[in-house]
C-alpha cells in the first residue's frame, strides 16, 4: 500500500439510540463525540436504523399492502391468456 493515502482505519462505537444498541467495531468513520465503553473511550457514531429497531428484524413490522401486488395487477389489467405449451 502506498503510505499517507489511506484513512485512519480504528475502533469506533456506533449506538441506535431508538434501539437501545451499541456495538463496537472498527472503521475509517470518525466522530467528534465519544463514549467510554469497557474502561476506554471510543469516538461513537449515531445511526438511525440497526437490527434491534428495524421493523424487518423486530417482528413489528405492518403490512401496508393487504391486497397483494399480483392481485391488484390482474384486477388492474384482467387476468391476461394464460400460455399452453
């Protein structure tokens, strides 16, 4: 690798304040905010969406369409000729 091209690659801390979660891993991602986990202090990155709030991964998910995409296209366009080999 050629030298001083690449960022700073080190530890950070990203927090879902809406989850409840934090978890420390590493990037190039930098922070002037920090937090101390574990006896050490981190700098943090906020985020709006993780696995502890996502509707997908949480089970709270709502179904907005209850009619169904097919459905509603063969409403829309009638049922079509159906293909016979």
């Amino acid at each position: 690798m050629k030298a001083n091209i690449h960022p700073a690659y080190g530890p950070v801390v990203f927090r879902d304040r809406s989850g409840a979660l934090t978890f420390l891993t590493r990037s190039t991602l930098t922070s002037d905010q920090t937090v101390e986990l574990d006896g050490s202090t981190y700098p943090v990155i906020d985020v709006d969406v993780s696995s502890a709030s996502h509707p997908f991964w949480t089970g709270r998910g709502r179904v907005v369409d209850s009619e169904g995409r097919v459905e509603r296209f063969r409403r829309r366009y009638g049922q079509g000729e159906e293909v016979t080999s």
